[in-house]
C-alpha cells in the first residue's frame, strides 16, 4: 500500500545559499565584471567552454549523518541548518535539509512508503516461541521508524526492512482484541493493524443474544465482496454500552495475513436506496464494497438505540470449486466476535463465503451429550445446499428435476406439496394469502419417493429421514440424512428434539440486510423484507457446527396450511420435507419433515402430504 506525497519541482536555477563568507551587502557576480540581474543575491558567470556550472558537496549516507549530528546537537542549530543542501551520492539527487528531515529534490522520484501485509491475524492461543510473523517495510525515504506505542500483549522488532511481530500471551478474555504499529518514513505514515482472536469453545449456544432480534451471521457467493449491513435495533439497558466487532476466528482456507480477509467499517452505506423505510430502493451489495482495511469496529450504544455497522472480504474465494468435483472447495468460513455492555458479554456471527452444496455436520463429528445415539453413520451426513428451492413459474407444475436455488439463502422460495406419482409436483407462492382459485390441492396423496417424483435439480434431492421405500412408523435415526448432517445431537423417533447447535436472527446476505422489515401474511412477528413478492425473505434458524465453524441458514417461511392453502407459521418455523415417508394414519398419507421453530422445537416431524412446506436439496453423491 503506498503513500504520496506531491512531487517537489525544482526551478532550473535555484537560489543558493552557499560557503561564502563575503563582506558584500550589495550584488554580486563571480566570474563577470557585467551587473547581476536585479532578482539576484548571486550570479556565477563563465566564458569558458571546457567548464561551468556549481558542484555540491558530495556526501554520502554516512557522511550525511556526520553532518547532521553536528547541527542536530540543539534544536536551534537544528533549525538554523534548514536550506543546507548536499549531493547525494548513494540516491543521486541533491538534498536539503527542512529542519526535520532530509528532502529528496529529484523531480521524478516521489516519496514511497509501503507495508507488506497491512493487517496481521493471529489464533487466540498464538503465544511464545514460533508464534511470530513478519512485515516487510518498504520506502525511499531515508529511514522509518516506530512512532506510536502498541499493546504489550506483542512486541515488533525490527531487522533491517523487516518487521516480526511476537505475540507474548494467549488471550484468555472475553472478547478478541486489537492494536495497530504505526510506520513513520519521512512525512508518510501507514498502520499496521494487529488482531488476535479469542477461545470461544464454550460458547456452544453462539453466545449471548445482543437482542431478541439479532444479526447471526453473514454469507457471500465465492466470487463476492460487498458491505454486509449489521443493524441490531432495541438494545436493552443490560446490553448497552462500549460494544466492539472483530474476528475471533478464520479456518485454513483464508490468508488475512496476505490480506484474504474480513474488514470493517462504522461508516454507513453510500447506497442512497438503503433508508430502511417503507420507500426504499437498495442497490446491489456488490457495487458497495468496504474499502478501508480495518481489522475492528467499535461504538458505543445507549438503552433502546442501535449498534450498526458494515463487513466486507478484501477478497473472491479463489479457491472455489463445483460441487461436483471429487474434492470440493465449495465453502470457507469465519466467526465475527460482537462484544457489548463494556466488553461483559460477547455474541458470534457466523460467517460464510461460497455458495456450494457443503457439509454441516461430518461423519467423523462427535455427537452432543444428550443424543439417543453413539456416533454418526458417516454416509448419512449430506451436502447440503444453501438455498431453498423455488421454481421458474410458481402456482403451476414443476418438471422432474425442474426446481431452482432462490437467490439468496434468506428467501423463502417456493411451498411444495409432496411429489409423487399420482399427485404432479406443484409449486406455490409463498407470499400471498390464498393461492389462484382452482390450483391448490387438498387432497392427501400417497406413495413412495422415487426419481421421478422429485423436484429438486439434476444432481440434488430431497434428503431422507428414515427409509424411502415404504412407510415408517418409528423412522431409524441411522437412516436419516436430515437429522445426522444437521444436529449436533441427533434423536430418535418423532416429536419435538431441542438442538443445541442453532441461533435464531436475521442473515446479512446481501439482500435482507439492505430492506425494511415487515409483517408478512400469517406472521406474528415484523421479521420478513419484500413480503408481497417471489423475492420474500425471512428471519430464521442457522445451525452450525461447534468443531468446524461450518454454518447453514434456513430461513423461516412457515408454510400452507393442507385445509384451505392459508399461510402459517411464517417468522416461527422453518418447515422442510424429506423424502421418507410416515405411516401413522390409515389412509397412509403422512410423510417427514424436519421442523425448526424459534421456541423448543427442533427435530424431525410428520405431517400430511397436502401441506406445502419448503425443500432444501442435498447433493447425490
């Protein structure tokens, strides 16, 4: 990163205050009997051919510094030398002194001072020997230094034109925390800015909630950067005060010590159509990146007021890949650590660049204390897609493998009756409060999943939660793709099954975090942007992964109700099918879901067939 300063112009003739000690108070011309101009102190002449013109001293550095020493022994000396000038002989140019600083007047070499990286990130546990990196510091500025001190958690030391920067302790606080060097060349300053993350293992819940209605986390597609809007409104009094965003966390896949990595800004949005009002007209996220290369964000917040800020990524995930290779990149992941009330309580945000069909849960990850089983069945845990599914013409059938990803994982997409071979797959809006006369479908349809029934595109399906070949009346966790790849304590059976790898808020994803909230069409709560239209989208449940930092949003879209199409549930539960079904009726019409609901319940569910309820695919691999 560099610095200039304007470029120093040198007149063909400079005025020059030289070694002479004349007793001449009026002009003088050396080398000629002919008057001096009248701007003249001084003029040199010549008629000679072979010679002419006026040589400096020739110093080089060292001989420079000599000179120095004698007239910086006071600071009037130090003053009185100003105009001195010198020639170079290590830079070639001509020198003078300001009073300050020795200034280069070479009218085609501009003043440089670079650092190499400009932020420096470290693990909460990066202590001792070995825990150290390096700034590489270039300049043409005759030296730089240190000028402002820094935290005693790490030093700098300086080799040459190299910097290592040791960190001295674990950080064993509540929140991540920062410090910055300050690099001085000549009249050019740059910052170095040092964060060292936290060990948030035992905030298994991700954290404390700052407010009943929160940010949780945030989520860009691989080839994305733009500003991530955090607006957390209501803050209580027992949350108020000194509040403080950094990153406690990176996995390997990024490199934010070559600046590959998260940044901050307080300043808001420049997007004139982001008023968070009725009237809005947002622009793209992408057009607005964050450009400063802060590595925190802090504030201060009354009772009641509104902490906000912005997150952007310095770079696109490079290292992306289908999600059909044999050795996906399809995702990396970050936590942001927000700290508040004076630094006492601390919440995650969970962070997420690419948008390909991921694990959440692996098969090698442990269970939670409380689960009804010893390990996970690895080939039971799924990729799965970020993005809920939706369909090109809604209220109207969908072709086999004819479902589409909405364009954010916040949208809720299309509703879904149950596909199969005697009922054609449908797919509904999720917005108005009845669907087209004519359309809906109440009856109860029954059958098994196969490949023709499904929706889902070329590639993907409907992820299982117990046998696919006939009606289940008790489904084996072991056969659930759902349950294993989603909790971190998978159950058995049916009913309400409390998870303890989820948090409920608002998914900065570029689309939500830039719109109006409001109430939509059977919703109890003002948690939903663009209510009356297929881009509708909701605050929901992340679930996440406590060993790897992996994260899945699903936003919740509530569903139609099987009697009349009516809309329910919408901002209390996430409702997806399976592709299992589940016999307990006579008539054999019911199948599974997975339900996530803001209060106790999360698990696996039933219900009739002829409800519509949303769809997240998992890769069929």
């Amino acid at each position: 990163m560099k610095q200039k300063k304007s470029q120093i112009y040198l007149l063909p003739l400079l005025v020059i205050i030289v070694f002479f000690t004349l007793p001449l108070k009026a002009q003088v011309n050396i080398g000629s009997l002919d008057k001096p101009h009248p701007f003249s102190i001084l003029e040199l002449t010549t008629t000679e051919k072979n010679h002419g013109g006026l040589r400096m001293p020739q110093l080089d550095n060292d001989e420079r510094a000599t000179v120095q020493a004698k007239f910086n022994e006071t600071t009037a000396t130090a003053e009185a030398a100003k105009g001195l000038i010198i020639y170079n002989t290590e830079t070639g140019c001509l020198e003078f002194w300001n009073g300050k600083e020795w200034i280069s007047l070479c009218s085609d070499v501009l003043p440089v001072l670079e650092v190499d990286p400009a932020s420096l990130f470290f693990a909460y546990n990066d202590s001792g020997t070995g825990k150290s990196q390096t700034v590489t510091v270039t300049t043409n500025q005759p030296d730089w230094s240190i000028t402002s001190p820094f935290p005693s958690w790490f030093t700098a030391d300086r080799l040459g034109n190299t910097l290592t920067v040791t960190i001295l302790n674990d950080n064993t606080g509540s929140a991540s925390r920062a410090g910055s060097i300050a690099i001085t060349a000549g009249t050019l300053t740059q910052t170095i800015f040092i964060t060292q993350g936290i060990d948030f293992s035992s905030f298994t819940d991700g954290g404390t909630s700052v407010a009943n209605r929160t940010y949780i986390g945030a989520f860009w597609k691989h080839n994305q950067t733009g500003e991530r809007i955090i607006r957390i409104q209501g803050i209580t009094a027992a949350n108020a005060g000194a509040w403080t965003a950094s990153v406690g966390w990176y996995d390997s896949q990024w490199n934010p010590a070559a600046g590959d990595g998260i940044v901050f800004s307080a300043i808001g949005t420049s997007d004139k159509g982001v008023t968070f009002d009725a009237s809005e007209n947002p622009g793209n996220a992408e057009s607005y990146p964050v450009t400063n290369d802060s590595a925190f964000v802090s504030g201060t917040v009354a009772a009641n007021g509104t902490i906000m800020f912005r997150i952007g990524l310095q770079k696109q995930f490079t290292a992306y890949m289908p999600d059909d290779d044999p050795v996906p990149n399809p995702a990396r992941y970050a936590v942001v650590m927000l700290s508040f009330n004076d630094g006492a309580k601390v919440q995650k945000l969970f962070i997420r660049q690419g948008e390909g069909a991921d694990y959440l849960m692996r098969g090698n990850d442990p269970v939670g204390d409380a689960s009804d089983v010893a390990t996970r069945t690895a080939n039971q845990c799924m990729r799965f897609s970020p993005y809920n599914l939706t369909a090109t013409t809604l209220d109207g059938p969908v072709e086999t493998n004819g479902g589409i990803w909405t364009d954010y994982p916040s949208q809720t997409g299309a509703f879904f009756q149950w596909a199969n071979t005697t009922n054609v797959r449908w797919a509904y809006n999720a917005w108005q409060a009845t669907v087209a006369a004519g359309t809906w479908d109440s009856n109860s349809p029954s059958g098994y999943w196969n490949t023709g029934n499904e929706t889902c595109p070329s590639g993907y399906r409907r992820p299982t939660d117990g046998i696919t070949t006939g009606n289940d009346t008790g489904p084996t966790m072991t056969l659930s793709e759902m349950r294993q790849s989603l909790f971190l304590s998978p159950k058995m059976g049916n009913g309400t099954r409390g998870s303890n790898n989820s948090v409920w808020g608002y998914y900065a994803d570029g689309f939500f975090d830039r719109r109006f909230l409001k109430l939509p069409a059977g919703g109890s709560y003002v948690a939903s942007v663009s209510i009356d239209n297929n881009q509708i989208a909701h605050f929901g449940c992340l679930l996440y992964n406590p060993y790897s930092n992996a994260s899945l949003f699903f936003p919740a879209a509530g569903c139609r109700r099987n009697t009349d199409s009516a809309m329910n549930l919408v901002g209390d539960y996430g409702i997806y099918w399976s592709s299992s079904t589940n016999n307990l009726s006579a008539s054999g019409t019911w199948a599974l879901n997975v339900a996530l609901g803001t209060g106790s319940y999360m698990g696996s569910s039933y219900n009739n067939r002829s409800y519509g309820y949303s769809i997240r695919c998992v890769k069929d691999n």
